[in-house]
C-alpha cells in the first residue's frame, strides 16, 4: 500500500506541530515503508516548512507558496506534487491521527472517496454551524455525508486531479469535493476517527467561510447537476405564476402583469436548466475520463 499511497498535508504557521505529525505518520506506518509525505507550507510566516525539512529520517516534499494561497488552492498544490495512486489528506495542527489515515487509505479504492468522520461534536456553534451546512448539502446536493467538512480523506490522485478545476481555494474545498464526488454519483464512505485537541494555535475557519461553503457548493451543483436548481425553481415560477393568473382570467380580467412576468421567467429558468443540462454531460465526461 505505502509504495502506492501519499498522504498531503496543507499547513499555514504549523511550525510548532509538523514535526509531531510527521513522527506521528513514521510510528503509525511502521516497520512498513512510509508513503511519500508532501507538506504544503501555504506562505507560513513562522518557519513551518524549514522544520518539516529538518525532520532526519522522514522523506518529505516540502512545496511552498510565496504568500498565503488558501486551503484549497494547498490542497491543490499538494495533489500535483503527490505522485501516487491514493491520496489522503490530514491537517498539520496535530488533531488527526496518523493511524486513522493509514486506516483510510487502506480502504480507497478507485472511483471511491473515504471520508473520516470525526467523533468529536465541538463547541455548540460550530455544532449548529456543521449541522446546517451538511443540511444544506444534502438539500441542494443529495449528498447525505455526516461529516461534510472534515479535512481528514482518502481518494485516488487521478480522478482528483481532473476535479481540481472545478474545485474552490478557500475553506470551502472540503464540503465542495465530497459534495463532487456524490454528484458524480461516485461512492462516499465514511470511517469514524479519533480527533484530539490542537497542540499548539488556533482554528482558521471564520464564519465567512461557512457563507463561501455556500455559495461554492451552489456553484458546485449548477456546474454539475443544474436540473437541482433551475426544475424546482423553474416550475415554482411557472406554477405561481398560472395560480396568480387564474382568478383573474376567471373574472374576465386576463392576465395580469405579475402573473405573464412569473410564467415567463419559469419557461426562461427551465430553458436555461436544459442548455446547463447539456453543459453539465460535458463537463462530467471531462471529470470522470476513462474512470467511467
């Protein structure tokens, strides 16, 4: 597996914890041969990838970014320079176990994402804030994934690399590559993993980024399965509209501004939703290739 297998792990001003990661990933893949260990140092001020280079023992690929680029755009970085089969992703503030992730990518398989669902609720608002943004997936998306912005996940490097495109640089990366993948109508599985207090700085997530999760995840379902968004709205408008204008052309009135403006935006939205529709087949066959 570890000839085959990578694990990327996007840091900004991780410096006082990479070095226990990466002894963590030595101990938890031992006596075996490790798997190639890319860390993306996302502009960090503090020396994060100098101390991971200093690391004797541990083969690392350290890639920098001049200046802070976002997660996604890490995550990104850290794919293209991974060159293995299976990829699996962990954050450098020391809260995922490296064991969890050997357990992840023992289970990848291809066409599969392996997600890791963690067991620890956190504090109330980021509980509520979790529950509504996989709320929000699941009616916008049809994906029904617990843990839909967990950072800790397994899949094959190649259909990843086609999605990259098509993917957000911000926070927003993890909630919009499983929502991808259950869009694709590929299998999303999830394995509960043990999640431990950060060693050492704070989260990065702000409430922004739950707002761009949002907006990416929309984004994500037009690009992808348009008939989501523009049928139901579509025959909303048109069905209001045809129920505005009865009573009026029951009283001989005709049609009413209102009612011809709402008729004509739901034939509009639903032609729209057809063109999208084809684009969308497109766009598909592009992201899938010969993974099909």
């Amino acid at each position: 597996m570890n000839a085959e297998s990578a694990i990327v792990i996007p840091c900004l001003d991780e410096a006082a914890t990479i070095a226990g990661v990466l002894r963590d990933i030595e101990r938890a893949f031992s006596p075996g041969p490790l798997p190639s260990i890319v860390v993306v140092d996302d502009g960090s001020t503090d020396g994060t990838g100098d101390v991971a280079r200093r690391q004797e023992g541990i083969p690392v690929l350290v890639v920098r970014h001049d200046h802070p680029r976002g997660y996604g755009e890490a995550i990104k970085t850290g794919i293209l320079n991974a060159h293995a089969d299976m990829i699996c992703l962990m954050d450098g503030d020391g809260q995922h176990a490296a064991s969890d992730a050997r357990r992840l990518l023992e289970q990848c398989r291809p066409r599969t994402l392996v997600v890791g669902r963690r067991n620890d609720p956190g504090a109330g608002s980021r509980r509520v804030a979790r529950s509504l943004l996989r709320r929000w997936s699941r009616a916008i998306g049809g994906t029904d994934v617990q843990d839909s912005n967990s950072g800790m996940m397994a899949f094959p490097r190649a259909l990843a690399v086609r999605m990259l495109p098509f993917l957000p640089e911000g926070m927003a990366y993890s909630d919009s590559f499983k929502l991808l993948f259950s869009l694709l109508r590929m299998a999303v599985t999830e394995v509960p993993i043990d999640v431990g207090a950060r060693r050492a700085g704070r989260s990065k997530n702000r409430v922004m980024d739950g707002v761009r999760t949002v907006f990416s995840t929309l984004v994500m379902v037009v690009l992808i399965n348009p008939t989501r968004v523009f049928l139901p709205v579509g025959i909303g408008m048109l069905g209001f509209g045809v129920a505005w204008g009865i009573p009026f052309l029951v009283m001989g009135r005709g049609l009413t501004a209102v009612s011809l403006t709402m008729i004509l935006a739901g034939i509009m939205c639903l032609f729209f939703g057809l063109i999208f529709r084809i684009l969308a087949g497109i766009t598909q066959s592009i992201i899938v290739g010969p993974d099909r």
